[in-house]
C-alpha cells in the first residue's frame, strides 16, 4: 500500500506540505539545484506492479513559465501567511487552485540516501525571493514541446497546441 505523506523527516529536517525547499539533486535530467514547493512524500508498495515507491513529489518552479511563477509566489505566500504555514499541497488542490503549476510537478527519489544533498527549508520570509531567484531557469518551453510531441504522436497530426 502507498502511503501520501504530508511532513516527511529527510536527512534531519522535516520537510511539510507547502514549503519551500532548496537542494542538489544527482539523478537529474535537467535541474541538478531545484527549488520546490514540497507536496509530498510518497511510499510504499504499488499493489498493482509490486513496485517499490520512494520519492518526494513537488513543483519545480523552473518548469513553469516565469510571469506564472511570480503571480503564483505573490498569492502562495499571501496564502501561506493566513494559514500559518499549515497547509496540503495535493495534486488535487493544484489541479483545482493553480492548474498552471501541474507541468512543474516532479518527483526525487529519496533512495538511493546519496541522490538529494545540501536540503535546505527556505524560511516563509525569503520564500517569494526564492521562487523568484529561480527566474534564470526556464525548462517550461522544454515540457511544453515534449507534450506536443507526444499530442503529435497519438493524434498522427502535427499541429502545435
């Protein structure tokens, strides 16, 4: 059974639901320094593959287009700051609030031990500077024609979205 955790202890820090998080990560594709809001950790046994999960899921603010990525850290820390930092962040709740963060959903495994290093929780008065800092990093053109390449493949039509 797959357990969804909400405040996952890691390497001595307690990582919860909707802070902002800093680290290195060597099994990376295209961001070995992401910066992430954390969602949450998943683990457990898939009961349908028998697969073994291990891994932090959360959004990568350099998949998201850069005029979004500020809108959405002037509102989160808005909202943050009158929930008192207690907060869910669910796929559920970034489908329905802020669709427009679901192509910077990635998940780190969180074994092997060695993959992320240097975890830092960036504290709630430097989170918009953060999300912001990331501005140099721009991957979301990358998931965008990704997701149209593979629209073309099924569809047999090459059009762009």
């Amino acid at each position: 059974m797959i357990k969804r955790i909400h405040n996952k202890r890691f390497k001595g820090i307690t990582m919860k639901s909707g802070y902002v998080y800093h680290f290195k990560y060597s099994s990376w594709r295209n961001d070995p320094t992401p910066t992430i809001i954390f969602m949450y950790s998943l683990e457990g046994i898939n009961p349908r593959t028998g697969h073994e999960w291990r891994f932090l899921q959360g959004i990568n603010f350099t998949y998201i287009p850069r005029a979004i990525r500020k809108a959405f850290a002037q509102s989160w820390t808005d909202t943050f700051q009158r929930s008192n930092g207690n907060v869910k962040f669910t796929y559920e709740t970034v489908k329905r609030r802020y669709p427009d963060l679901i192509l910077g959903i990635r998940r780190y495994f969180i074994k092997p031990n060695y993959y992320i290093s240097n975890l830092n929780e960036v504290p709630f008065e430097n989170m918009e500077q953060a999300i912001v800092s990331t501005w140099s990093k721009d991957f979301s053109k990358k998931v965008r024609q990704a997701l149209q390449n593979k629209f073309n493949k099924v569809t047999g039509v090459n059009r762009k979205i």
